[in-house]
C-alpha cells in the first residue's frame, strides 16, 4: 500500500447461491485488497450479510468492488477513510 490506498467500509449482501463462495478471499488475492470483517451474518437457509472494510488503491477497489456486483453481491457503501465509523 502507499500513500494514494484508501480505507472503504462496505455491506456486502451476499445472496443464498453465493453464500459459500470465497468472494473476500478473492477480492483479497485477486485486486490486491487489504481486508478486516466488521461484522457478519449468514444463514445456509436464505443468504446474508458482511461488513468489511477494504484497504487499497481506489482503482483496485472500485474494480473489485464491480467484480463482487457482477457475482450478484450487492455492495453497500458505509464510509470512507474513516467516515461514518459508526455505522458498524
């Protein structure tokens, strides 16, 4: 990472069909992501949800983040660079 990496805190929904697929380890190796889960709730019955927050270069970032839509994840914005920490 350098300088120009940026912190996105994200809600990833993930639904039933990708539950057990590895998209963060993906995300991770793939786009070179830097990542720490927040928060996670998933259910073998009906899908669920993970708050992770990605470390990276934004263009790393944003081409990870459309690669997980186009695998039917829906990704949610939550902050960024420590913005609304609150959220999780």
């Amino acid at each position: 990472m350098n300088q120009w990496s940026e912190t996105v805190r994200v809600q990833l929904n993930f639904p039933l069909v990708r539950i057990k697929e590895p998209v963060i380890w993906h995300l991770s190796h793939h786009f070179r992501l830097k990542f720490s889960i927040r928060y996670a709730a998933i259910s073998p019955e009906t899908g669920g949800y993970t708050v992770v927050d990605f470390t990276g270069e934004r263009e790393d970032i944003n081409a990870g983040l459309a690669w997980a839509q186009e695998q039917g994840v829906e990704v949610s914005a939550l902050g960024v660079n420590g913005e609304n920490e609150w959220a999780i």
